[in-house]
C-alpha cells in the first residue's frame, strides 16, 4: 500500500497573545490602531490568539475575530483560564480554544507559555530532543545610511551597520545586529530563533526592536532612550542596559 499523502502529528508553537482587559470593541479598536501604527509591517498576518480570562463579562466572539482581522492579524482562537462551558461555547460557535502548556515551574519561568492548539486528533509519542545548534555568524557589512522604506537583511550572518538606520527603515539578521549611530527605524535580531542574539546601537530611538519573537515599541526603550545600549533576552523577556 502507497504511503499516505498527509500525515497528522501533535506539535507545539510559541504564538503571540493579546490580552483583553475590556470587552468593548471600540476601545479594542482604538488601542489596536494606535500598537499596529507603530510598526505595521512588523505585526502584519502574525498569528494572534485572543486570552479572555481577565474578562468577567460574555463578549461577541465573532466581533473580537473580526476585529483582529481588520488589523491584519492572522486570528488563531480564543485561550485563558476560563470555565468549561465557556470554552464548549466558543468551540460550538465554530472557534478553536488554545490551552497553554504546562510546564515544571522549577525548569521553566512563570512568564513562558507554549500555546497548544487543541485538535480531534491523537498525538505521536514525544521524541527525543534535539541538542539546540550553536550559531557562528560571519558578518555582513552595510557603510552608509539606511534610509526610511529600505530593508537589509543578513542571513545567516551578523549585521554591522556603519551608519544610522531612518525612522521607517528595517535592518533584520539571523545573529546580532549593531549599528554604529542611530537606531531609528526597527531592528530584528535572531530572526530564525537565535535566543542569544543581541542589538547593538550608539543611539536609541527605535519604532521597534524584537530578538527572536520577543519585541519591544518604542514607549517600552524609555529608560535608556537615546544612549548608547545593547538589548538582549533575559528569561525570555527584553533587557536593555548602557553600552557606556
């Protein structure tokens, strides 16, 4: 017999999760538009999932998925810790429901979860875990201005800019980014899942920066905005600390 054209498997993704403290739309609306201003490309078909569980009143479950989609968010389903019979309601309305995964508190931060989608299907036995990869990045080398609209990505490289990155420009690598001058525009380091990646800059004053799915908008860089700095993962979470 011909092997089988598909093939289901049980896996897990780390998916990006907006929290509702309201369930009025308009304020939805308003704080989406203002977040999704400040770097849309960044945000654009990212997969969201919607967590309820601050919320203590019924919402429109159809109305929130259409709104995420009006921002071009890639709507996955609902999630949070809520009752039983609220999350049979929201699979009877035709929407996933996402259960985070539990993990060892001793082995694992507080703040980390995995989203899990649920699906009517059995899962393979886990398999063993792979060793993570070390990376060694060669550089790629960019003298002179990046100026707003224009993007330079280093695959598989370190990017070093010699220069200042415009407000509206984008300088993407798979290791560390440093650009010697001002960071204006948006930088994403360890694009393809390199935790360890870093930014560097001689000049805070990002829309965006982000290290391996993790990002910050510029009203979290108030601390050290406009100083020398390098930004790096801390328990999975964003630090940045002065270069100086």
């Amino acid at each position: 017999m011909a092997d089988a054209s598909i093939e289901f498997k049980g896996s897990s993704f780390t998916l990006s999760v907006l929290h509702l403290r309201t369930s009025k739309l308009a304020d939805i609306r308003a704080d989406l538009a203002r977040k999704v201003a400040q770097a849309p490309d960044f945000f654009y078909l990212v997969p969201l999932v919607v967590s309820i569980e601050q919320l203590e009143c019924s919402i429109d479950y159809q109305a929130i998925k259409t709104l995420i989609e009006e921002f071009n968010f890639t709507f996955v389903g609902f999630t949070g810790s809520v009752a039983k019979e609220q999350r049979k309601l929201i699979r009877e309305q035709g929407f996933s429901f996402v259960n985070t995964m539990k993990t060892n508190p001793s082995k694992v931060n507080s703040s980390e979860k995995t989203a899990i989608v649920e699906e009517p299907v059995a899962t393979e036995p886990k398999t063993k875990a792979i060793p993570p990869q070390r990376h060694l990045y060669t550089d790629k080398v960019h003298r002179g201005q990046i100026r707003s609209g224009q993007q330079v990505y280093a695959k598989d490289q370190n990017l070093v800019v010699i220069g200042s990155v415009s407000a509206g420009a984008e300088v993407i690598a798979d290791g560390n980014i440093h650009v010697y001058g001002s960071l204006r525009g948006r930088a994403i380091a360890g694009a393809t899942g390199h935790h360890k990646a870093q930014i560097y800059c001689q000049h805070l004053e990002a829309e965006l920066v982000s290290i391996n799915g993790n990002y910050w908008l510029s009203e979290s860089m108030e601390q050290h905005w406009g100083a020398p700095v390098y930004i790096h993962l801390t328990d999975s979470e964003l630090t940045s600390s002065k270069l100086i």
